[in-house]
C-alpha cells in the first residue's frame, strides 16, 4: 500500500513539474537589442494578466540563461508558487540594469501575449535592486508598483519613482551593498517632495545581503504587488506586511515542491491566484503604441 502511495505521489508530481515545464521558454536573440530572458506564460491567457519582472543580481550575470534560475521570481514559480501572470526573467551579461533593454523585452510580450497593460511590476535584489529602481524611475507611468531590496539607484533622475508605489527593503548589517545605498535613493525622493506617500522604505536592523532573497518565495510578496493598478484613484501605496523572522524563516517550507533546508534569519529586532479581469484600456494601448 505505502509503495502505491508512493508511486502516485511520483507520477503526479512528475506530471506537475511536466505541466510547469512546458509554461516556461527560454528567449535567446528574440528582441533585437535586448536581454535574452525566461518568459514563464499563466495557465489562462484568454484573460489579460498580469506582468512580473524579475531582475536578478551580479552572480547570475553572464551568457548562461540557466543561472537566471537559481533564485527569485522564476526559481519560486518553479518550486511550486502560485502565480497566475506573465514572468520575465531576464539576463544581464555584466553591468548595470539597461531600462531601456527590459523595456524592448516588455514591450515584445505585450505585442505577443494577452498582457494587463495597467498591471506591470518589477522587483529585483541587489544589483537587480538598482535595476527595479531605475526601471521604476524611468517608466513611473508603466510601473503598478516596485519592490528593491538591498539596492539603489543609478540614473541620474529619480524622481518619477515618486509616482510609483515602492517598497524598498535594505538590511544595515549589508557588506555587498551598504544601506546607504537605499538612503541616497529616498533622500533623492524626498528632495522632489517634501512627503513621500507611496514609499515604504524598511531599513531592517540586522539584516544581511543574502537575507532578502527569502521575500521572493513569500506568497506576500506577490499579493502586495498585485495590489496595485495604474487604474487606482491616486495611485496610492496598499499596507505593507511586516517583515519578521518568523515570515522569513517560513519563506521555503511553504513552497510545494522544494527540498530546501530552512536557515536561521536573523534580521535584529526590528497564494491565491489573482481574478482580474482586467482588459487594456484604450488609453494604455495609445501609450503602449507611443513607446517604440
């Protein structure tokens, strides 16, 4: 009986991982130009869905499309989160974060798949935390809302960002990229107006470099992005969810199908699929045209 059991519990989760396979292709060379990315396509596409990109960090830079799977957005997907929405996931082979190459990727599957043009984010760690911040601040009027953590920003204005919800997260035990990163980025906003209204801004006591990974896997994560529309009346921030050890060291064990051990995460003392049935707007569509 245990060993039928336990062939069942194979077989499904082979034909699983089967079914999640074929949602996930690999672009190599498709936009001129651009990034060669992972495109990860929702299970319904006859409704338009949501946009998630993922930028990753410096040790995933390179040729190999392979590494951009070893943690994040698409490496959570993978593991069993459930996320009915567009995934990009794109490579950078070395450098900064171009906005204007993550753009040609995006705007190459809104020409290609049924995308909610009102309902774009991105989020990114590290120097993928640069590249969610400089994305943010030159497209605010694409951007539903932005997560970085442990980054900052390097284009010279970033004061469209103060149009977008943005939640920046930076731990001050950080030895890859100081805290004072994120401190330049909202002293930036925060010069442009004398209140920042759609920031949150979680200078974490305690919290190292790798620890923010975790909020990736998070089903939270996800939920405050999806939160958001460029269709809100003001475009305001949702309530962030509090940032505990407790969440953290939960962030793997509530993933289906990883084997990852949980790690202790220390930071000091400081999912449901979505149901919008959002179209593009005629409006959205002008601007979407407006962009080449």
């Amino acid at each position: 009986m245990k060993k039928t059991v336990l062939i069942l519990a194979l077989i499904i989760s082979f034909l699983t991982s089967a079914a999640s396979a074929k949602r996930i292709t690999a672009h190599r060379g498709t936009v001129p130009g651009a990034y060669n990315f992972w495109l990860v396509e929702p299970e319904d596409s006859l409704e338009a869905k949501p946009v998630f990109i993922f930028l990753h960090g410096a040790s995933l830079c390179g040729n190999d499309l392979n590494r951009v799977r070893r943690y994040g957005t698409l490496d959570a997907f993978e593991k069993g989160r459930e996320l009915d929405a567009y995934i990009i996931a794109p490579q950078n082979p070395g450098g900064s974060w171009s906005p204007a190459k993550v753009m040609k990727v995006l705007k190459w599957v809104e020409d290609w798949y049924n995308v909610d043009y009102d309902r774009i984010y991105v989020l990114g760690m590290s120097l993928g935390g640069y590249g969610a911040i400089d994305f943010a601040a030159t497209y605010p009027e694409d951007v539903a809302a932005a997560m970085a953590f442990c980054g900052g920003g390097t284009v010279s204005d970033l004061s469209g960002l103060n149009d977008v919800p943005l939640w920046i997260v930076h731990g001050t035990a950080d030895r890859a990229v100081a805290v004072g990163e994120s401190d330049k980025v909202v002293s930036a906003m925060r010069r442009d107006l004398s209140s920042t209204p759609r920031l949150h801004y979680d200078r974490i006591p305690g919290m190292n470099h790798s620890q923010p990974a975790r909020l990736f896997y998070l089903p939270q994560t996800y939920d405050w992005l999806l939160s958001h529309s460029l269709k809100d009346e003001g475009r305001p921030a949702a309530d962030k969810f509090s940032i505990s050890n407790d969440l953290l060291r939960s962030a793997y064990n509530s993933l289906p199908r990883t084997s990852r051990p949980s790690k202790k995460a220390t930071v000091g003392k400081s999912t449901r699929k979505s149901k919008s049935k959002a179209r593009p707007s005629a409006s959205s569509k002008r601007k979407y045209r407006s962009r080449s």
